[in-house]
C-alpha cells in the first residue's frame, strides 16, 4: 500500500485521505500529511490542500513551499486572509488559526521541517522570497 500511497496527490490525495480517516495518504514518500481547509479568499468556498507536515508541541507545522515557485500557494493567501481553518490529521478534525512563525521560531522550525523534507532548502533556493513557516494552534 506504501507505494501507491506514494503516487496520490491534489484533489486525488484528499479524497483518498478522507475516505480512509488517513489510514491511506497520511505518510507520503516518508513524510506525514494533514488536510487543510481553507475559505477561497475570492470564492467564498472550501478548498483542501494536503500538507507534509511536523509537530511541534501541541501545534503543527507546515511549509507554504510551492516548489520554490515565485509567488505563494492560494492555500497560504487564503488563511492569510482568514487565519481561523480546519485541518484533518488521520481521522481527527481540528479547528486552528494560523499563524507565520518568524525570527528564532522560524529558523528552529524550518531545520525541523527541512530534516522531514530536505526539499525545502533546494526549494527555498530556488525562489527570492522567503519561504513561509505556518504554525497551526487549536482554537
């Protein structure tokens, strides 16, 4: 099942992950996955996004990476513009806000993401921006 885990992605991943209460698509390629559901800043509607993600604490931490893209993914303009989401961490759903880590917190918690994903640097390389690091807390 570990490999065909591996090959889900996008909307696929998500439905995947939802019909199996993350039995199948929350570890990927090594990493582990959530759900995040935001509100479409020019939508109105629900989009879900899977996310690698870390721990830290009692809060969890994801990369807004794009693959060193120029711009930001919509799913990071999107809880920028309304920090209060949900995510799906294997069967549980979890209310959150959002907020971007920065300074101190930021770099001991993109060395931690890095070791999960060490993309991260070739992707952060990749792009003049700087790659944000959101810390999810429960509401």
């Amino acid at each position: 099942m570990a490999a065909a885990d591996d090959d889900l992605f996008g909307a696929e991943h998500v439905r995947v992950y939802r019909e199996t209460a993350g039995a199948r698509g929350y570890r990927w390629r090594g990493a582990t996955v959530l759900l995040l559901t935001t509100t479409g800043r020019k939508s109105g509607e629900p989009r879900t996004t899977p996310l690698i993600h870390g721990v830290d604490g009692e809060r969890w931490v994801i990369v807004a990476s794009k693959g060193g893209a120029a711009d930001h993914p919509a799913w990071f303009l999107n809880l920028r513009a309304n920090p209060e989401i949900t995510i799906q961490v294997q069967a549980d759903e979890i209310p959150v806000v959002a907020t971007v880590a920065e300074g101190e917190e930021r770099a001991r918690l993109w060395a931690a993401m890095n070791e999960m994903w060490p993309g991260y640097d070739d992707y952060q390389a990749q792009t003049e921006r700087e790659i944000p690091v959101v810390v999810l807390s429960r509401r």
